[in-house]
C-alpha cells in the first residue's frame, strides 16, 4: 500500500507506506530494516475485553519508509524475531505496553532498546510527555490527531489512519537523534540504557511477581495482619486467574473488591453478600473460592503473616518522610528533573516503613544511588538523633 502523496503533511510528501500482509513481504521488509543503525516501533492494540492484548497493527521505520505490518495476517516470522530481539536499536515511546504487545506476538524481547519517553525524563521536569507534544518540542511539527480513538481492528484500514500510524514511528528517528545529543552533553546515557533494560526485565518478569500484586495497594497500613494475608492470597489468585481465562481483572473481581473482602475476613456467603458492590453472580461462582482463601489466611501460622505496616499518619512516619522527600526534591531540581523520576513515593512510603519496623533499608541502587543513596541514610539518622 501507499498513500497518495496529498494525503501526507509536506515535509513526507514522499514517504513510502507499505501495508505487510504476507510472510514473504515481512521477511523482504526485515531484509531491508536489519542493515539500519536504529529502527522505530510502535504498535496499536485492542485491550477492552481480555487480559492479554490484541495486537491491531506494528509499526516499523528505519528511514523514508514506514512499513505496516498486519498481525492479523501474518505471525512473526524468525526474521522479525531476530531483528526484534537483536539488529538494530529499536525506539519506542511509553514502551510498556508495546513491549506486552510485541512480546507476545512475536515471543521475543525487544533490545537493545530506547524508550523516547524515558529520555525526556532525564532531560526536563515532564516525565509523561505525550508523543505528540515530544515531536513539537524536538522538531516543530503538529502531528495530526483524528485517529487516536480508532478501531485499528477494522480491515481495511483507510488512508487516514495508515497516514497516522505511519507518523507515529517516522518522527522517533529524528526525536531521538536531538534526545541523543542532549543526554551525551548532560553525561546521561548511561541512566537511560540503564533505565531502559529495567524496563525490558519487567516486561519479562515471571508469574512469580503476581504474589507481589498485593503489594501495589496504598492502604495496606489499615489491615491487621491476616487480613493483608488475605489480599495477598486473594490477589494472587485473581491474577492466575485473569491470566488464564484471558479477562480483564476487573472482570473477574476488581483490587478494590478484593480489598473489602479482605477487611471483612467472611466466613460464609452471607458474609460475601455484606460485601458492598460485590456482585451476586460473582458470589455464585467464585465465592465457595474466595472464602477458602480468606480462612486459609485466617488460619495461616502468625510466624507466616507479615508485620503490620505502621501508619502513614502518624508523626513518627511523617517526620521521617518529609525528610526523604527534601533530599529527593532537592537532588531532583539540582538534575532538573521530576522528583518522581528519581524516586516515587510509594518507594518512599516502603523506604519509612522499613526503617520504622526495623528492616533492612533496600536503597536505590544505579545512578539513582550515586545521587541518593548516602543523603536518604544520613537523612534517617539524622531524624532519629534529633
């Protein structure tokens, strides 16, 4: 496929889109990409009613020609696959779910890699910059934005959205050569491969990780023991779960849910029912389920059980937090980045927590511990002496 040239901007008047449907097109696409220095990604997907992603659309670019490739059509090829996980620097922008997308498609992982997002981090105090407002702010172009709700499903796909989904890989080649430059003259390429592989890693991580959903929920302080237990227990079945019927989490029984369930501790199905928005239909079938994982919990050995988290509001915790956020903000405007960029505040939270129970003080480590580690320690000591 290629578009007519009025329906591209200008300045790509002559851009080539070709539309890969075929095994052969792909490997003669992957023939021509794999002698490139650097090769930009992108990908649309449908999400709406699994677990698992939909891969739509892959895009790929490594010059003055975008080719689009229909998942739909054709599988991952082992050239695909080598270029992916091999070959070229590969550019994404926001890659994590690009990453799923591919990874799952093409059954590869996808280095080396630059996350354009993550570069603009480490440049400026906007650590979410959009991909449109990235390519104003690197080349001076408005990119257009009727697609960004479209159905990438659809077959065939028409001219506008071809023309969209090409200009979302085009302009990462010259985003990130001005992206490249800055972060050599600020002696920052390191942090961002280091960044970046850390990115690939979580795409990668192993089921084992879901036993550690429980852990992202930022009121854990206000159960006792067994009942973190039990949304830990309960959360973890939920994910396997998910996982294997390919459902939104929310579908099958949402972390808030989840959460109630666990205050309650329930000991039977009416108690279930008390369990305000939890669905009869969701009591039918999975709650002979849920409540063995609740009196599991309730009957798990107290050496077992974690420590209760102290409270966020309590003096003690804020003291000790106020100091750690003024190291983290105070090194965060030296760098001119967002303070979240160096650390976020749920690692902060666990960083006072830890100190208050008397646990091992797991620091930042990487370029992130060169700039932080000692200040957060000696910050630590010095509200205990005072």
């Amino acid at each position: 496929m290629s578009l007519a040239p009025e329906s591209l901007p200008p300045e790509h008047r002559d851009l080539d889109i070709r539309w890969i449907d075929t095994p052969q097109a792909l490997d003669e696409a992957c023939e021509v990409l794999a002698g490139a220095d650097t090769l930009a990604l992108d990908t649309e997907f449908f999400r709406e009613s699994t677990f698992y992603p939909v891969p739509a659309l892959v895009q790929l670019c490594a010059g003055d020609t975008a080719y689009l490739v229909d998942p739909q059509a054709v599988a991952a090829t082992p050239a695909l696959k080598a270029l992916l996980a091999e070959g070229p620097l590969k550019l994404l922008h926001a890659s994590s779910e690009d990453l799923e997308v591919l990874g799952g498609w093409a059954g590869v992982s996808i280095w080396p890699l630059v996350d354009t997002q993550v570069a603009q981090s480490l440049l400026s105090e906007d650590p979410a910059m959009g991909y449109q407002r990235l390519v104003e702010r690197w080349t001076g172009h408005v990119l257009p934005k009727d697609e960004t709700r479209s159905d990438w499903l659809e077959r065939p796909l028409s001219d506008s959205q071809c023309r969209y989904a090409a200009l979302d890989v085009i302009y990462l080649l010259e985003v990130w050569q001005a992206q490249r430059a800055a972060l050599e003259v600020r002696g920052r390429l390191d942090w961002l491969e280091a960044d970046c592989a850390a990115i690939v890693a979580q795409a990668g991580r192993s089921l084992d990780a879901d036993s550690q959903w429980y852990l992202r929920h930022r009121q854990l302080w206000r159960l006792e023991r067994p009942q973190i237990e039990a949304y830990r227990r309960l959360t973890t079945w939920r994910e396997g779960e998910a996982r294997a019927r390919n459902l939104p989490r929310g579908w099958l029984v949402s972390d808030k849910l989840l959460y109630a369930i666990a205050e309650r501790m329930p000991k039977d199905r009416h108690g279930l029912a008390q369990v305000e928005g939890l669905k009869p239909g969701v009591i039918k079938r999975e709650g002979d389920t849920l409540l063995a994982l609740v009196r599991e919990a309730h009957h798990c050995d107290e050496a077992e059980l974690a420590k209760a988290l102290p409270s966020p509001l309590t003096g003690p915790f804020k003291k000790r937090f106020k100091a750690l956020k003024q190291v983290v903000t105070g090194q965060a405007e030296q760098l001119g980045i967002a303070p979240e960029v160096l650390m976020r505040r749920r690692d902060l939270e666990s960083l006072v927590a830890a100190h208050l129970l008397g646990h091992p003080l797991v620091l930042p480590n990487g370029w992130r511990g060169q700039c932080l580690a000692d200040d957060l320690a000696a910050a630590l000591n010095q509200v205990d002496a005072s």
